[in-house]
C-alpha cells in the first residue's frame, strides 16, 4: 500500500501488500486471485489517526474460481453519501491497527449490478501510520450476487405490475 495522487492504493502485483483473494464463496485455496483497491484522496483526518477519503475503486481478478479466468468484479469503493472510512483501531501488541471500510459496487462477471460491503485489516509493527508500505493482515469482500432465479422472478413482478398499471390506466381513459 502506498500513497497516490492523496489517496491510497494497494495491489497485489507489487510492494509490501499480500492481498492474495483466498476465498471466494465456498472454494478455499492458497492463490484465488488478486484484489486491487485504490481510494480517493483524504478528506477528513490524518493517516495516523484516522479519517475518510473519497471513492475509489475495488477490482478483483481471479484465475482459479469454479474454471473461470479473469476480472470477477470491478467497480466503485465508497460514494458520495458513504465515504471511505479509515479507522485507527489503536496498539495490539506491538502493532498498530487500522481497518479501512467502505461500501462496494459494481459489475460481477457476466454483466450483473451487485453491491456490498468491505473492510479491510491492516497492520503496521513500528510506529503509527503516515504513508509509505504498510502490511495487509487480513480483509473481507462481501458482495451480494443475484440469483438467475430472483431476478427473473423480480422481471416478472415487474412486467406484472406494468401490466396493472396500465389497464388501469385504459379502464380510467373509457370512462371519461
């Protein structure tokens, strides 16, 4: 993780981070994929202590998930009415923890709208954080991905409720 453009960034391509996907779903497995979180610059605080940045993105890459290859996810971390959360959750043993939080949304592979929630787990042993490499412990992405069932179903309530609609609104032109 470090600085960019007043923000932050990580990626799991280069620098100190470990952010290596483990899980996705139900399967397990050393190397899933790869996850990349940028954030906006810092609005509120300071790195140190704590505060908010503005949106960013969050993408994650997969080469080993039920056969699929590719980008899993790719969209947006944090908005306008829920800004990134940067939190200094204080000194565990020798380690000074933070945790950044934000909501997620975006497009799941194969086209569908989802959205969720993650939060993030970072460590630094030294001294509190002002910028530069930082170690990631841990992290959790959670996104809620319709099911084919659900949303064909919802299609239908839809189109059903069009469909009321606008004989009401013949049954109301035929009478006048």
């Amino acid at each position: 993780m470090g600085s960019a453009s007043g923000g932050l960034f990580m990626t799991g391509s280069g620098g100190s981070i470990a952010s290596t996907v483990m899980q996705i779903g139900g399967v397990q497995g050393s190397n899933l994929g790869t996850l990349t979180l940028t954030t906006g610059a810092l609005l509120t605080g300071t790195l140190a202590g704590g505060g908010t940045f503005a949106p960013g993105t969050l993408t994650i890459t997969t080469s080993g998930w039920n056969g699929f290859s590719g980008t899993l996810f790719s969209g947006s971390f944090g908005n306008a009415s829920s800004p990134i959360q940067w939190l200094f959750i204080g000194k565990v043993g020798s380690f000074f923890e933070y945790e950044l939080i934000g909501p997620v949304s975006g497009m799941w592979e194969g086209g569908a709208t989802v959205g969720g929630q993650t939060a993030q787990l970072f460590f630094n042993s030294r001294t509190k954080y002002n910028g530069g490499a930082i170690t990631l412990g841990s992290g959790t992405t959670g996104i809620v991905v319709p099911e084919p069932g659900t949303v064909g179903l919802m299609g239908t309530g839809l189109l059903g409720m069009g469909l009321l609609v606008r004989r009401k609104v013949k049954t109301g032109q035929n009478r006048s």
